[in-house]
C-alpha cells in the first residue's frame, strides 16, 4: 500500500535546482535509505516529505492521516525544557497535559492540597482522552534509551540531546518515520539499540545515513539524490554500488559523445563565408538546442584537496594534565586524569553519551577550569577546535566570512593570504544561512 507519492516535484533555492522533476513511491514497510553527496539536498526532501516546506512546483500526496515523524540533522539548542517535556512534545496537546501530570506528580507530597487537587482535576482529563496508555509509552522510550526524564536539555551532552529527539520522533508510533543521520553523535550502545528497533519498526521509514553499517543491515531501498534527480535502486547496497558504477559509465560515455558532436557543430558554424552560404537553418537550430543543453547539464561536483596546515613547530609538549577532576554539581564527570599529549600524537577520545568527552576538550581548551589538579599547556600552541555543536558558527555571516574570522586575509602555512585564494567564489552562495532552515549547516564544515 503506498503511503507517500511525489509526483513531478522540483524546488530551487536561487539558481541551484536540488530537485529537478523528481518522482517518488514510498510503500508502507518499506526502509529506504536516501543518500548522496552533502549539500545535494537530502535534508531538504525530507522536509518536503514532511510537509515543512512546499515544492516550488509537482505535487506531494500524503495518504489520509498519515502520521509522519521526523528527526532533524541538527543536534538541538540547549533550553531548559526537561526531558520528559521535550519527549512529550511528539504527542502534542496530550503530551502537553502528561507533562503537566508528570510535573505535578512530582511535587505532590512537598507542598499543600493545591498540588492534589490539580492533580486529580489532570487525572481526569488525561482518563477522559485515554492518555494512560499514551503516558506508558513515554516512560517505555525514556526507558529503553535510558534517558533521565528529569535532567533539563540545556545539562545534557550533544548525544544525549538527539538521543532526546530520537524518542520524541518514536514516541507517537509514526506511519512513516524520517530519520536524518540518526547515527550522528550517538554511542554505540545507543546506535545498536536503534539498528534493532528499526529492523523490527513496523510503519515506513526513510533514513539518510553517512553510516554503511546501519545502510546495509536496514535499507530494503536505496534512493539517490544526484545533481537535481533521484534515483531509485530496489535492493541492498552491494547491488546499488554495482548499478550506479554502470550508470555512472554510460553517463560518462553519452556526455563524451555529446560533447564530440558538439565541437564539431562549433567548428562547422565558424567556418566563415562559404559555410553560411550553404548552412542550413535545421543545423544551426539543433546546435543552439545542443549548446543550451551543454549549459544546463549538471555537472559532478570536483573534489576538495584539504590540507591540515600545522602552526609553527613549538615545543613537543602540546598539553599535560595532572590528576585533573571536574565535576557538574555533584555528578563528578573527570576524577584525577592525569596524561601528556605530545606533538603529532593523534588522540581519540571514546567513550559513551555524556561521559564527559566534550568536557574533557573544553578542560584542554582553558574554556573551563579543573575543580582540582591542574593543565599545562606547550608554547607557542595555535589550537583549531571544531565543536560538536558548531556554536563558533555564526550563522549570519557567509562561509567565507566564517572562514576568515572577518579578516581580508587568511593564513595558508604560515603566510598570509588575501582570503578569496582558499575559497571557489561559485560555491558561497550555495552555502549562505537561511533562516528558514533554523539551523547553522552541517556542510559548512
Ligand atoms: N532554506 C534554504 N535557503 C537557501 N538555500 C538552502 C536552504 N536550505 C538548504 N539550502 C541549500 O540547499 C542545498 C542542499 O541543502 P541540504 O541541507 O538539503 O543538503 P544535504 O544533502 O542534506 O547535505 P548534508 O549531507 O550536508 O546534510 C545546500 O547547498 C544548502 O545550502
Ligand atoms: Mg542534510
């Protein structure tokens, strides 16, 4: 039974055409995985599906009350929502009234007779929808992702936070489930258990995944956004990397042959005098159609080279920690580490959600300060630091503005630069905040 259908649906954000005639049949029980270069547009027909945004043109059928959930890319702001409020949000106004009970419950016991009386004026309100199930299905998702309902979101790690959204989005039993890179900033533990919910999740999911672990294990379709069209390949993803290399080839060849054809129709029409004495208007006609098609042809992007540029050779020693503790309130998070990171060391820091990992590098950075014990760090240290919530973004200023902190110039090993060498001018439009989306990008990294 077919849950979704997009029918001729194409959109543009200024002259960059991300879907470009594009038709999809979402079936109920499918696992479809979208895939496709960063910036092509993945996030963006996910809103589409969801209704956040409207098609420039074509048409997006929905079947009769379908229940669509969808988890954003973005690890969400901090706020001072609690989880349970936060989770309770993906059952609207009875998720509203849960919160209330859960809020009031709470506090039964510690104050007067006013608590009680709401509480049983909520309790039956709550019995007159039905909502106790409802209510159970809270605690059963905080449970089995073993979140505290309690802790406020702005307290919690980036982890956790979309481990949050992950049970908003799975608390209301969703027909179709939309899920953006899930997989990002989850630990292990938490990326298992979702593997196993979703392999046995019974509605229609869509999932945009840069993990080939859970792409394999759960896709049963995988779908393609290249250049403004989607592709469909029915099948795992052994067979799709088979089919799209021989696409791949007879595009290759077509555009080759195309572009042979082409320079010989230039050639024939600058042939002066006696060609245009004996040209025909047929020829000339099919090389204009053929020149507007070179231009409009969507062409692969190239591939960035990157170099990691290193500062100045200083001392070896980059940082020493001795017997450094930290705690939040009395959750102690780092208890007497003591450990030497030297020049050229690469380190990875594993460990589960919340655990301390971020904190561990803002210790390192000086942004906080250890309770106890105390950091050292090397001379002459030039510290790049890419945060997990890419709060050194600022989402109003331009890729390149981001880039050069500002400045007319930057810095490429060492000498100074005037800031338009590091950075293709085609491409900065492409990558400008819109504040329709709500959220810095992920590609301007
Ligand atoms: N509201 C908007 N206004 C203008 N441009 C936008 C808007 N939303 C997205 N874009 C642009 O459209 C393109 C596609 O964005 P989108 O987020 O859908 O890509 P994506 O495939 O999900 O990328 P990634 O793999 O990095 O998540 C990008 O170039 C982006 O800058
Ligand atoms: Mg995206």
């Amino acid at each position: 039974m077919t849950v979704l259908t997009l029918n001729d649906v194409s959109l543009a954000y200024g002259h960059r055409s991300l879907m470009d005639h594009v038709d999809l049949r979402v079936a109920a029980g499918e696992r479809i995985c979208l895939v496709g270069r960063n910036g092509v547009g993945k996030s963006t027909l996910f809103r589409l599906v969801s209704g956040s945004i409207q098609p420039d043109d074509g048409e997006i059928w929905r079947k009769d009350s379908l229940h669509i959930s969808y988890l954003e890319q973005e690890v969400p702001a901090a706020t001072s929502d609690t989880i349970f409020e936060v989770v309770a949000l993906g059952l609207g106004d009875l998720g509203r009234l849960l919160t209330d009970y859960h809020n009031v419950s709470h506090h039964v016991g510690e104050s007067d007779s006013v608590s009680l009386d709401t509480l049983s004026s909520l309790q039956q309100r709550i019995d007159a929808t039905g909502g106790w199930n409802i209510n159970q299905k809270v605690e059963t998702v905080l449970s089995r992702l073993s979140l505290p309902a309690d802790k406020r979101i702005a307290d919690c790690s980036g982890g956790i936070r979309r481990q949050v959204m992950l049970a908003q989005a799975l608390v209301s039993d969703p027909d179709l489930l939309l899920l953006d890179e899930p997989t990002n900033h989850m630990d292990i533990t938490a990326i298992n258990w979702l593997e196993g919910f979703l392999a046995s999740f019974q509605g229609a999911l869509m999932f945009i995944t840069h993990d080939r672990t859970l792409l394999k294990h759960l896709a049963t379709r995988i779908i393609e956004l290249d250049r403004g069209k989607l592709a469909s390949f029915p099948g795992d993803y052994v067979h799709y990397q088979r089919k799209k290399d021989e696409l791949l080839e007879i595009e290759t060849r077509a555009n080759a042959k195309f572009d042979k054809t082409l320079v010989a129709h230039e050639a024939w029409i600058r042939q002066g005098i006696k060609a245009r004495r004996t040209r025909n208007e047929g020829r000339v006609k099919t090389l204009e159609a053929m020149r507007r098609a070179r231009s409009q042809r969507q062409v692969m992007p190239g591939r960035v080279s990157l170099d990691v540029d290193s500062s100045d050779l200083s001392g070896k020693r980059v940082a020493d920690l001795h017997h450094v503790s930290f705690r939040y309130g009395d959750h102690l998070v780092i208890r007497d580490l003591s450990t030497r990171i030297m020049r050229k060391d690469r380190v990875g820091i594993i460990g589960p959600n919340g655990c301390g990992k971020s904190t561990l590098l803002r210790l390192i950075l000086g942004e906080i300060t250890p309770d106890s014990g105390r950091i050292a760090m090397g001379s002459r240290l030039q510290i790049a630091y890419f945060d997990q919530q890419r709060i050194r973004l600022d989402a109003n200023q331009t890729v390149r503005e981001n880039v050069s902190e500002g400045s007319d110039h930057i810095f490429v090993r060492g000498r100074s630069r005037r800031r338009h060498i590091g950075i293709a001018r085609g491409t900065i439009d492409r990558f400008r905040w819109h504040p329709a989306v709500g959220q810095p990008r992920s590609d301007i990294s």
